[in-house]
C-alpha cells in the first residue's frame, strides 16, 4: 500500500531537530526568564545580520508585524491617516488588514503574473496619474511564495517621490536580489522596514507565533520597539498609546535553532523546486517562472491549471494533497464587501487556477511521484 504524501507535515519537518529543540527549551525553563532575555537579544541581531541590516525587534506574530510598521510610520510622520497605500490585489489578506486598521486607503494593484508579485509598473502608472489625488505614500511589497518582488528602478523612483517603501517578507525569508552594481541584497533590507512571520508552516516556523521587524532606519526601530511593549521608550515612560506584541523568550530560543540552518532549509525547498521544473510537463499547467538576478526561497511551489479542481482531485485520488494560496482574494472577503471599486480580472484569474504542490520535507522518490502524477493529468473537458 503506497504511503500518502500530506501537503506539510510540521512533525517530519521538526523531528530530525526535535532533541535540538527541546534541550532549548528546557533551558529557558532552567533560565527562568521569559521575556526580555538573551535569547530574544539574540535571534534579533541574528536575523539583522542575516538580512545585513542594523536593526530587528521581535514581535508576537507576522500581522503584528506590519501592525507595528504602519502604526510607526504613521506615529513617525512619514504617513497619516487617509493616505494610499500602493498594495498587490492578490496578496493575503493580512497584508491589507493593518491598513484598513489604521485608516490608510489601500491601493489594489494587479499582479504581474510570472512573479505574483505587484506588477511595478501598474504601480508606478497609478502613481503618477493618481498620487496626488489618493495620497499615495507608501507601498507594500509582498515577496508571495518566497520570490522576491523587487523593481529597484521604480522602486527609486517612488522613493524619491516621498514614498516609502514597506516589505511584506512574511513568506521569503533568506530570499534575496541582485542589484545592478552586482550586490545581492536580502529580502527585508530592500525597503524602508520589513515584516516577518515565524507562523508555524512558514520556512522558519515557531512552536506558536512569532514574528520580527527589521529596518535600516534607527527611528522606526526605536520606536516599533515602543509601540510593541504599551508604548513605553523607558519603564514605565509610555509615549505612545501601544500594544504588547512582544516576541518571548521560549520562541526566540527555539527560532534560534532554526534560523541557524536557514541556508539548509532554502536549500532543500530549491532542489526539490528543481525537480519539479525538470520534471513536469503538461500543456494544461503553468510552472512558476524562474527570475533572473533573483534567489527565491519556495515557500509555495504554485501552478497554475484552467482545470484546477479536476488536478486537485486527480491527485488527491492518488493519496497527494495540495492546497491553494489563496481562493479569495481579500476584495472579494466578505469583509471588504464594498470596499474597493475598480476589477481585478489578473487577480482573480491566478485565484481561479493556482494551485500549490507540496514543497517541505518531500524525499525526492515522493517529488518525482508528484511531479510524474501532474505530467500524467489530462482535463475531462
Ligand atoms: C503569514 C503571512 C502574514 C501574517 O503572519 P502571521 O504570523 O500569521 O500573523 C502576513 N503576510 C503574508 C504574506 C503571510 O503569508
């Protein structure tokens, strides 16, 4: 009887470093400091000197993450209530919730197909014809299945303009881009400040939540630090009327232990990317497209396929699960009813087809069944 291939199984990812983590654990128990310790002192100045940039606070979770940020750069001056936000159509929709939140007005662009990044020069288009009117001063990329989506050209461009530049970095962590001069630059040190996730199916994952801020600019450190413990720049000196979306102790050691082996857990989601790309071949599927002067990092490997729910079953019959990422796009959430005019026909359509093949902790036997099982699919209609 042939073994099911689950989609993400975090169990088999995690045993092969369980003893690792544990024994991290258990120091934090013996250590007796949960909060505030060296262990969140440390994964923070790991993951700035990963990215190459002189700042990281650890937060509670991803969305907190870019909570923070914007609330920052609104407390810093740099944004205000009402402003645009450039922002792609089909992100998730934790991208556009702290928006919305903070009453900044997000701009939907549509995406550029082979990325699923935001189409930049959509961007830049809505900006000069737009700018003024919406008040566009921001944008928020989102590096969406670990590619990074960068355009430098526009992306200058739009900051000489006044415009900052935020990174959603939730699902591309060790991912990075070359510039022209030749330099690679890391996911998280391409805009103004970045968001992380450390959600648990995330290429690093916590034990629960996590998330981190990173930035080259002191002030929006100082003062996401601020607003993520009530507000307080000192003890009990509170500037600004904040939260507690602190990262702890117990995750930061246990992140410790992951970010550790970040090259090898990116280096595992692109060989078995490379098998996939080597060996699928279908008519009726679309294979992610490989960017130059680009290192991605696979947190999802999508196809796309007009017949997607006749494949999902297809496979599904042969014991192999997917997922899709994501089925609605957040103009089309039941809580956005209303909320955005405008059609977003690129957005909807990769919605309609994409589909997501299992990419973590996949021996190559099982890579190749999946691979061979998507070569094989033929639509009914
Ligand atoms: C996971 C994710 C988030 C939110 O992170 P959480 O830690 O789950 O709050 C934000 N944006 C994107 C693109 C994500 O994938």
């Amino acid at each position: 009887m042939n073994k099911n291939i689950p989609f993400l199984s975090l169990k088999d990812i995690d045993a092969p470093i369980a003893a690792e983590l544990k024994e991290a654990a258990h120091r934090v128990i013996d250590s007796g400091i949960y909060l505030h310790g060296e262990n969140t002192h440390a994964f923070e100045a790991a993951l700035a000197s990963k990215c190459g940039v002189p700042f990281c606070v650890g937060v509670s979770n991803g969305l907190d993450a870019l909570r923070l940020i914007f609330r920052a750069l609104i407390e810093t001056g740099r944004l205000a209530h009402g402003d645009g936000v450039l922002v792609p159509a089909n992100t998730y929709i934790a991208s556009i919730l702290p928006l919305t939140e903070f009453r900044l007005n997000p701009v939907l662009i549509e995406p550029d197909p082979t990325t699923f990044g935001i189409d930049w020069q959509k961007a830049m288009k809505r900006f000069h014809e737009y700018g003024d009117k919406l008040r566009i001063r921001a944008l928020l990329t989102v590096h969406l299945y670990g590619n990074p989506s960068w355009n430098e050209n526009v992306a200058s461009t739009l900051r000489s303009n006044g415009v900052t530049i935020v990174e959603d970095n939730a699902q591309a962590i060790g991912a990075s881009v070359k510039r022209a001069s030749g330099e690679w630059i890391s996911t998280g040190a391409l805009g103004d400040a970045a968001a992380f996730s450390f959600y648990p199916t995330k290429n690093i994952g916590a034990l629960g939540d996590a998330g981190a801020v990173t930035t080259s600019c002191a002030e929006i450190a100082d003062t996401v630090r601020a607003i993520a413990n009530y507000g307080c720049d000192r003890r009990y000196h509170n500037v600004y009327c904040g939260y507690n979306c602190r990262l702890d102790e117990m995750q930061a050691a246990l992140l410790r232990v992951k970010l550790h082996r970040l090259e090898e857990i990116s280096g595992a989601r692109r060989h078995t990317a490379g098998i996939y790309l080597d060996s699928i071949s279908n008519p009726d599927v679309t294979l992610p497209t490989l960017i130059p002067d680009t290192h991605q990092v696979w947190h999802q490997f999508p196809i796309l396929c007009k017949h997607r729910d006749e494949l999902r079953d297809f496979l599904s019959v042969q014991g192999i699960a997917t997922d899709i990422h994501y089925a609605v796009p957040p103009h089309l959430q039941p809580c956005y009813e209303g909320r955005f005019s405008g059609s977003f026909p690129v957005t909807e359509s990769i919605a309609d087809r994409i589909v997501s093949l299992p990419i973590a902790g996949i021996s190559d036997e099982d890579t190749k069944k999946v691979a061979r099982a998507v070569t094989d699919f033929k639509p009914y209609k």
